[in-house]
C-alpha cells in the first residue's frame, strides 16, 4: 500500500453519475476525495445516494459517468475480486453467512486468499479480541448471537484481511441505543489503533459528528457539503443548519419531557 | 395370512423386483439431479432462462405418463431396451419439482447475505458454492424428495412397456384378478416410497439452516 504518495487521496470520485438501467438517475455529477486515514462520514436522508456512492468504491456498482480510484487506479481498471479483498464493507444487516459459525464468517477471506488453518485461527482470535468479543463464542451460529455482537463480528469480519480501506453502511443502525453508543465508542478507540480510510454512511447527524473527521452531506443524489464536525454546526448552509436544528429540536423536547 | 405365505412363498421375486424398481428410480433420480440443479441455477442466476427452462418442465409434468412411454418407444437406441426408455421418462418427470426447488431454494437465499459475500470479494462461483447451495440444500432437498416420491409410483407404469419393477405384479395382478399379486408389487412400492420420504426428510431437516 506504500506505493502510492501520501498526499494522494486514497478514494476518488471523479464526476461520478450513476443512473438506473431505467435511466433513473441515483447520483450526478459526484466530486469526491477521502484522505488517508480520516473517516469519512456520508450522511444524507433514504433515497440521497449515500449507499449507492459506497456501493460505487468497492465496485458492487459501476458508475454510469466519471471515474472511481481506489489508490490512484481507476476500479474499471483494476481487478474487481482483488479490489474488494483489499476493502472491508460491513452492511447493516450485518450479511454473516447462517451457515457458517463466528469464526469461518471472519476467517472466510483469509480462507480463500489461501492461509493456513492456524495462521486463520490465530488472526481470529486476535480479531475477536480487537472488537470486543470473546473468542470462546467462536464456535457459535450467527443466530446465537445478540445484534451486538453479530454487528462485532461483521467488524472483524471486514478487518480480516488486513485491509487498508474501510466502508461502513449503517452499521450500527439496527442497535439499541446503549450499545449503539458503546459500539460507535470502541469504533473510536479501534480507530484510533488501525488508523484506517473508513467511509461511514450513516442518517444520525448525533454518529456523524462523533465518528467522522469529514462530513459529506448528500441530499437527491448530489453532494451538498463537505465540512468538519465543527464546520458542520456552525454551517450557513440551509440544509446542514436544518439538521443540526432537527437535532437540537430533539434535544429540546426530550429535556422538556424529563423536567 | 394367506397373503403372508404368498410373499414368503415368492419372496426372491418380490427382492429381485424391488431392486429392479430401485434401479430405474435411483438412476432417473440421480439423473434428474444432475440435470435440474444446474438448469435451476441457471434460471435463477440468469431471468432470460427462467420461463423457457421452467415452462419446458411444466409441460412434461402435463404428458400421462403412459403416453410418455409409448411415445418414446419407436426412438432409436432408446426404444432397444424398455429401462432406458423407462429411466429417460422418469427422469424427465423428475426435472420439474428439482428445478424449481433450486430455483426457489436459491432465490430465497438473503440477499444482504449474497451482497456482503460479494462485496468481501468472493467471485462467482465461491458465492455460488460456499453460499448460496448450501443455504439453498434444504429446500433443493425437498424438491429430490417430492420427485424421488412421485418416482417411486410413477416407476410402477413402467412394466406396461416391460422396464421391469414392481409394476410387474401389479400388471400381472389386474390382468389375473388377483389381488394378493397386485399387493406384491403395491404394498412394497408403498413401502419404499414412505422409506425415501421419511429418510430424505430427515435429512432436510437436518441440512436446514437456523
């Protein structure tokens, strides 16, 4: 992953469109770069294209218009299988394989890629403890599981390989709301270790000022802003400032319902 | 009693029937399998293919099966011997409920789960084989079940053409009217249907994921 320059951005979008089959057009005229090692925080509203352009970096879709490069080399270029070994996605659903117990699910990539069965038990149980796991549980089904800790294993499923890249589609959306604040805290801490290039999508403003050092806003289909958390509060911008009034508004009523 | 004599009386015919029955119906089975698993993964994976493939199916199950027969018989090579003819016909009867079990069994798989696989990066045929078969076994299980059952019957017909089986009794049996010889070849055609049956479910049961 050295070859690149530092100052190269680790994901680029180029003016990037994507359309339907049905010429119904999702994303336009997209501009987008992701510096090495921030995390990146979409956050938009259903329907605003935030997990469509996630979709766009690891190739699950091919962009209509523009370009997409993942450490300077356009996805259309590269190998499609090998591009997304080298990126972590973890969805929302979290997508562990039924069939498959805790650790085939996180030792299936490093399985494939051709490791040998202790190399893979090893990095397992290294990555079970990373993410806060037990590793006794290893041998469990994904239905044996809490949403928390599948949404753990999902993690250390992305992480397995190695990857240099991160993309995040709502992790943590489907959690209650003490281990959705538990988990984005350890995400912090992980974050803080692995120094990764995450990109985050997410609709909570509350998640996207904690975990992003960048927020891009997107609203139907087309970027908004790209501002820090900072900038993000103090923006101008109507839509980032009803977002943050929404939040506040929020707020408000909850401390009028406890007093 | 009577009929109890009678079985033991020709018991190395009635063994030697049965093995017949379960060699045209293991083979138009087997066949079956090989056949319509890959078509209904086809079907599911490629839409274009989905009505052709299952239509095609649709109207064989719609042929009487003594019509089949009879229409397979002057096919050269195949009309030389009545179990190939017999094989080829319940073979072609055991496509329908095998396709459309892969098809559904492969369909039904969560497609958060198929996504994640492919966006970890594994290619088609990892998805395919690590995935989506083995969460699909259960329901393509039942579909072998029904058309191992189905055969099981459907095989009886086929001494009508001289394949051989446990129709042999039967036929035999109407065409005498002697009922201890159509239970002969009834009672255990019964009997390794309800085998197959429980034995294939069992195995479902125990292939389906939690």
């Amino acid at each position: 992953m050295e070859r690149t320059s530092t100052n190269h951005p680790v994901i680029e979008l180029r003016n990037v469109d994507y359309q339907l089959p049905s010429g119904q057009p999702l994303l336009a005229g997209l501009n987008l770069q992701v510096q090495r090692g921030e995390t990146l925080v979409l956050l938009g509203r259903s329907g605003s294209g935030k997990t469509t352009t996630l979709k766009l970096i690891n190739r699950l879709l091919a962009p209509t218009g523009g370009e997409v490069c993942v450490n300077g080399t356009p996805t259309s270029q590269s190998d499609v299988i090998c591009l997304r070994r080298s990126i972590g996605y973890v969805i929302q659903e979290v997508g562990l394989f039924p069939h498959f117990t805790v650790e085939r699910n996180i030792g299936l990539v490093p399985h494939i890629e051709g490791w040998t069965p202790e190399r893979i038990h090893l990095r397992v149980e290294e990555l079970m403890r990373l993410v806060g796991l037990d590793p006794q549980i290893a041998s469990r089904y994904p239905h044996q599981l809490s949403g928390g800790q599948r949404q753990r294993v999902g993690v250390a499923r992305a992480l397995a390989a190695d990857p240099a890249i991160l993309l995040m589609d709502e992790p943590f959306g489907a959690l209650d709301a003490l281990t959705r604040d538990q988990l984005q805290r350890e995400f912090l801490s992980l974050q803080q270790r692995l120094n990764k290039t995450v990109v985050f999508v997410t609709h909570d403003l509350r998640e996207a000022l904690r975990l992003g050092s960048r927020i891009a806003l997107m609203e139907a289909g087309r970027l908004v802003a790209v501002l820090s958390p900072e900038e993000f509060l103090r923006s101008s911008d109507p839509l980032a400032a009803a977002y943050v009034q929404a939040f506040a508004d929020g707020l408000d009523s909850s401390s009028r319902g406890a007093s | 009693m009577n009929l109890l004599h009678f079985f033991l009386q020709n018991q190395d015919q009635i063994v030697e029937l049965t093995l017949e029955h379960l060699w045209l119906v293991g083979i138009s089975t087997l066949l079956a399998v090989v056949v319509g698993i890959p078509l209904g993964i086809l079907s599911a994976h490629w839409p274009v293919w989905n009505r052709p493939v299952l239509g095609t199916a649709n109207i064989i199950q719609t042929i009487p099966s003594l019509a089949l027969f009879g229409f397979l018989l002057p096919v050269p090579w195949l009309g030389d011997r009545a179990d190939r003819l017999a094989i080829l016909a319940l073979t072609l009867y055991a496509l329908l409920p095998v396709i459309r079990n892969t098809y559904t069994g492969i369909r039904g798989v969560d497609p958060a789960v198929v996504e994640a696989g492919r966006g970890m990066g594994l290619t088609n045929s990892q998805l395919l084989f690590q995935v989506e078969l083995p969460l699909a076994m259960s329901v393509i299980l039942s579909g072998v079940r029904v058309a191992v059952v189905v055969s099981v019957g459907l095989a009886t017909i086929a001494a009508a053409i001289g394949a051989g089986g446990l129709g042999e009794f039967i036929f035999r049996g109407l065409a005498m009217v002697n009922n201890q010889l159509i239970l002969a070849g009834a009672i255990p055609a019964a009997v390794l249907a309800l085998s197959a049956d429980f034995g294939l479910g069992w195995l479902e049961k125990r292939l389906r994921p939690q």
